[in-house]
C-alpha cells in the first residue's frame, strides 16, 4: 500500500473520484491545494 501527494494551483472543489478498483482520487481546495491519490 503506497500513497503520493502532488502539490497543484487548482482552484477545483473537493472531490472524491474512485478511478479504479482501490484506487481513489482525492482533488480538494483550502490551506493546502493539490491532489491526493490512494492506492488501496
């Protein structure tokens, strides 16, 4: 199990999209901007 975090400047609201089985795509706003991506 493994995780990463990207630094991003995107202004999108949080979401929360399961891209493939275990896989989920976390995009959110606030103090902290940027992508999170959780392999399950």
């Amino acid at each position: 199990m493994s995780d990463y975090f990207i630094l991003t400047n995107d202004n999108q609201n949080f979401k929360e999209i399961e891209v493939m089985r275990g896989i989920h795509l976390q995009i959110y706003t606030g103090e902290n901007h940027g992508f999170y991506v959780d392999f399950l």
